[in-house]
C-alpha cells in the first residue's frame, strides 16, 4: 500500500513539472526575442515612434565625424518629412528627408545661381555640396531613387565634415 501512494505521489508531481517546465520554456523564449527585436532596431539610429509616420526609405551616415552624435530628441516626422539633427559641441548639422517628388530639384541649374555648389561623388545617388550664399554655411542635397536629402550646417561646421556625412550616407532597413 505504500508502494502505491509513492506512484500517486509521483504522478501528481509530473503535471507540475510540465507547468513549471513550461513556464521556464516560454520565460526564455519571450527574453530571446525581446533580444532579437531590440537587435533588429539597432540598424535604424532613431526612435522607431518618432519617426512612424514617413513612408519612404530613411538614409543615414554610416559613420558619423568624430565626436557628432544623433540628437534623439530632434528625431521627428513632420508632414511627411523626417527631421534630425547631428551635434558636436557649438555645431549642427541639421538634416531632412522626404519622399522625392515628382520633379525633384534640378541639381544643375541650382549650380547656375549659387556657383559654390559642386557635384559631389556618392554612391547613393547624386549630390552637391557648397556654401549657401546668406548663412555661408555649408549645404548640401542628395537625390536618391526614392528619397530628397537636404543638409545644411552651422556656419562655423566645417565643409569636410558635412562632405563626410554626405559621403557616409546610407539606406537604412524599414
């Protein structure tokens, strides 16, 4: 009879380590891919809510000049574009992205009015980068297949290191 109540015993163990088994196995899987999913959102460098409402693909330096970051709070879309701003300490470079449009900017008569923009080597598209004439800031704007880039900087930035943000320019996974 006591051999008996050892199997009951047994028994009625052996649901409880399914559950708890169970428990453990769907504990790990939700960690697994909690981690999978923050991994997958390292690609895109802004808050994936801040910039929900853009449906065309976002570009982004691949590396940034030294010591500029991504200001997350300037990460935004706004009408349809993308706003964002890199820093370094005293100088931006403020950046907006939006769908092209049907008649995009015409690249070469832009560079009839302001003789300062030159075409500029990318492999994203086309660009040209120079000094707007009233900040004497330097700018820049590229044309992807999908996507219109403006970029423009403090005055006291540096053309090389807007140069290298245009240059640096890649499209990010959606």
């Amino acid at each position: 009879m006591l051999m008996a109540q050892k199997k009951k015993k047994t028994k009625v163990r052996s649901p409880a380590r399914m559950a708890y088994l169970l428990a453990v196995l769907c504990l790990a899987a939700s960690v697994i891919l909690f981690f999978v999913q923050q991994g997958s959102n390292k690609d895109l460098p802004f808050n994936k809510n801040a910039v929900s409402g853009a449906n065309f693909p976002f570009y982004y330096p691949s590396s940034l000049p030294r010591d500029y970051n991504l200001d997350q709070k300037s990460a935004a879309v706004n009408n349809g574009i993308l706003f964002f701003t890199l820093k370094n300490v005293g100088r931006t470079i403020n950046i907006t992205e939006q769908a092209e449009p049907k008649q995009p900017p015409d690249l070469a008569n832009l560079q009839k009015f302001n003789t300062s923009l030159k075409n500029l080597s990318i492999n994203v598209g086309t660009a040209v980068l120079g000094i707007d004439p009233g900040t004497r800031a330097p700018v820049a704007i590229i044309i992807t297949n999908t996507t219109l880039i403006n970029v423009s900087a403090s005055a006291n930035t540096p053309q090389d290191v807007v140069k290298a943000v245009v240059q640096n320019m890649r499209s990010l996974p959606q």
